[in-house]
C-alpha cells in the first residue's frame, strides 16, 4: 500500500514526513559536526593572520592558565583566547578597557557554533592605552593602601649590606659601586636581572623577594637596604617597573627599599611603593649612606664638645669648691675644742692610771702578809700531820697488816672467801692466807653441808 500526496507546489517540498533522495540533488547530507570542521578549515585558511584593534572586555584568566577575553568596537564583538604560554609572555597585564593591537588567527569552537581569535601577541594601541593601562593599575593599586605614607619604613642610617636590583652590565650598577666607595665603602650585593623586555617584570620581583627571603646570620648577609635602579628611557623600556608583580613585592618587601628607576623626571609604581623614591640611581646610593668624612668629622667635633663641657664642669666646681672653702670655719676653729678634750681625757687617764696602781700596791701588800714563811710553815706542818694520821688509818685496816699479826684468810678453791665453818666443810679444799705466804687445806667433810658461796665480796678473817 502506498501513500501519495497532492503536489502543493515548491512551499510543500520540504514539508515531507520522512526524508526522501530529491530528483537531480546528488548532495549528501552533512553532519553538524562536518559542517562544523568544514567552516574551521575555511576560517583558518582565510584568516590565518590577522591583527585586530578594539578595547578588551571580561578580562579573565582561568585556573590552568590560559586567558579568556574580548575585544569590541562600537559596532560588534569578538572573542578571543590567549594560551597559557603566550599569555605568560606578555608584555604587560591586560586589563578591561584597555584599547590593544591582537595579533593571531580566527578559528571557530564547534562546541559553540562561535568563531574567536587566538592571540599569539597583544599590544597596547599607542601612548594613550598605555596611560590608561597605568592610570588604572595605579588606581587599584592605591585602593588596596599600598602606595600609604603610613607603610613606608625608615632608612637604616648605616646599612652594612645593601641589595642592588638591577642589570649586572650597563653603568647603573657602575655608578652605584663607584659612588657608595666614594661617601662610605659598604659590601654590596647585587641580584643580576633584565630591566626591560620579555620577563624582566618577573625577575625583578623575583629579585626583591629573594632578598627579603635571606635569613639574617646565614651564609649570605641578609641586606639591611635594597636599591632597585634602572637607567633612564622610554614609558615603553621602564615598564617592568610598572608591572603589578614588581610593585607587590616592594610594597610586601620587609627590607626598606629605594626606586630608583630612570631619570629625575620619569616616574614609575616601583617609586610610589617603595619607601623612598631616588631621582637617579647616583642618588640613590647617595641617600643609602652618609659621607664617611663627614662622620669621622662629626665624631671629632662631639669629641672636642665633650672636652670642652668637661673642662668646664672642672672649672666650674673648682670655682664652687673654693667658695665653699671661704665659708667654711679656720681649722684651729674646728680642732680647738676636740683638741682641748683630748687633753682632758689625756689628763684624766693619767690620774687614773695612779690611782689603779695605788690600789694595786696595797692589794699586793695584804696578799704578801698572808704568805710569810712562817705562815707557810705552819700550814704545811698542819697538812703533814694530816696525812700521817690518813696514813696510820689505811695501815689500820689493811688486810696484810691483819695477817701479819696471826689472823688467817681463808679462801675455797673454787673461789670466794670463807667466813664460817660450815663454808669450810662444804668447800673441802681451802687456801690459807697468811702474813707470811699461802697453804693448801683439805677438810673432812663429815656430813658437813655443801660449800656456798658467800653473796659478799669482803674478806673473811678467821
């Protein structure tokens, strides 16, 4: 069965339900993704190159990266994109609403059905967008607070390591050395960078920071003043120093900073952030550190003050010294009365010492009365008949004298003295005492009882 439809004419040829291979049209149908490659190639190949002008808008930056904005006129828009890698090569930070040249080449991103440019290189459209460029990064700057009088530190009067930024070729760092060997020798050290071109904004942040980041007491002397110097030039050749990473690390920088960047009258961000500002790299070195003749000058003449305020303080309590000498009383005046006492006492202690002796003399002379020899005899005739008598009353209760006189003392062999007799029968074996020597005894025990020793310790005389 089929299904036929009236012809309506060329208005109804693409109101089919179904699809259908029309008459004469060889052309295959494409897909979306095709169709998408096919405008790729074709944008690509015709616009391979190109430099656009306009003003940059929604400025941003993603997290990988890569750089996303776009750039418009009074009349249309059209995106674009910057890759990692060429954004990191920029000359400069852009910013919305800063008029700039791009230069790269269109393609499409099918994902959008869009079409964008892919920067390769971007730069500013004349002085004028570089004078906004600045104006507006000094303005966003300044509202952080970091250009504030209140952040700016003092100099060191005598910095014993100064940091030096700057190109190690070129005569800065010449006139630098030469001028601080000229007012104060100082160890200087310096953080070789490239002031200008490609790069040159990194290194010089860098640089700053890295000074900042040397301890104090290590291997290398942490500076006490660091100079960041460049010659003079164009708005264009000192721009690095106008880079929002070089401004942050002075402006974050510890170490009080000079700028020093081109001449008197060229002005920068560095010279804003910093905490002082040199007209001329020569300058700057002339602000570091005082003249060293001078300061021993200076020291001479304290040293002549000091001299002279202390001669004068001499004099002046010599004068006071010598008025109060005028005051003060005769010394006769003074001593007279102390010496007259003295006298006295003197006087005095002489009298005393008579009288003392005096008394001595008498009490020796009743002391002598009392030690006459015949005193003495006496004394002593009284004390010898004391002791004969002593002497007569030992002898009288001596033991041996007992025994001499035919008493007998009567020992047990055992031991202990015997003082009765039925001690003597108990004991059976005696010693006998006498006046004359010792006998051994025997008695007859004869139903006698045994032999006690007596409690006491006292001889028995039978």
């Amino acid at each position: 069965m089929s299904v036929s439809f009236p012809d309506e004419g060329p208005d109804t040829v693409g109101s089919r339900l179904v699809a259908e291979t029309i008459p004469g049209d060889n052309a295959a149908p494409l897909s979306v993704g095709e169709l998408s490659m096919k405008l790729k190639r074709f944008v690509e190949g015709e616009f391979g190159h190109v430099r656009l002008r306009g003003e940059i808008s929604g400025y941003k930056r993603a997290v990988s990266g890569h750089v996303y904005l776009a750039l418009k006129d009074e009349s249309a828009v059209i995106d674009g994109v910057i890759w990692k890698g060429a954004a990191s090569a920029l000359p400069f930070t852009p910013q919305d609403g800063i008029e700039v040249i791009a230069t790269g080449k269109l393609t499409t991103y099918p994902g959008r059905s869009k079409y964008q440019i892919v920067i390769d290189r971007m730069e500013l459209a004349g002085e004028g967008a570089l004078m906004a460029l600045l104006e507006k990064l000094k303005a966003k700057l300044a509202g952080e607070g970091l250009f504030d009088p209140s952040r700016k530190k003092a100099l060191p009067f005598l910095p014993r390591t100064i940091g030096v930024v700057t190109s190690p070729t070129g005569a800065v760092i010449r006139d630098i050395l030469h001028r601080l060997a000229d007012r104060f020798p100082s160890h200087v050290i310096v953080w070789p960078v490239a002031v200008q071109g490609e790069g040159a904004a990194v290194q010089i942040a860098r640089a700053v920071r890295g000074f900042d980041a040397i301890a104090p007491g290590g291997p290398v002397s942490r500076p006490d003043l660091v100079i960041v110097a460049r010659g003079g030039g164009s708005i264009e050749d000192l721009w690095a120093f106008n880079e929002e990473a070089v401004v942050r690390a002075i402006a974050d920088c510890s170490i009080p900073v000079i700028s020093a960047v081109g001449h008197e009258t060229d002005t920068s961000l560095s010279d804003f952030a910093a905490d002082l500002r040199a007209p001329t790299p020569t300058a700057a070195a002339e602000i570091a550190v005082p003249v060293r003749a001078d300061l021993i000058a200076t020291v001479a003449s304290y040293a002549q003050r000091a001299e002279r305020c202390v001669r004068r303080y001499q004099e002046r309590a010599r004068e006071r010294l010598d008025a109060m000498t005028r005051l003060m009383p005769r010394r006769d005046a003074l001593l007279g009365p102390q010496r007259q006492k003295a006298d006295d006492l003197g006087a005095k202690l002489d009298r005393a010492l008579e009288a003392r002796v005096v008394r001595g003399r008498t009490q020796l002379d009743r002391v002598g009365a009392v030690l006459r020899p015949a005193m003495l005899e006496r004394q002593l005739a009284s004390a010898r008949d004391r002791l004969g008598r002593t002497v007569q009353l030992l002898e009288a209760v001596n033991p041996s004298g007992l025994l001499k006189r035919g008493y007998v003392l009567v020992e047990a062999r055992g031991g202990g003295v015997v003082t009765s007799a039925a001690q003597a029968r108990g004991a059976g074996a005696l010693t006998l005492h006498f006046g004359d020597g010792s006998v051994d005894a025997r008695v007859e025990r004869s139903g006698a009882k045994a032999y006690e020793k007596p409690k006491t310790d006292q001889p028995s005389l039978l």
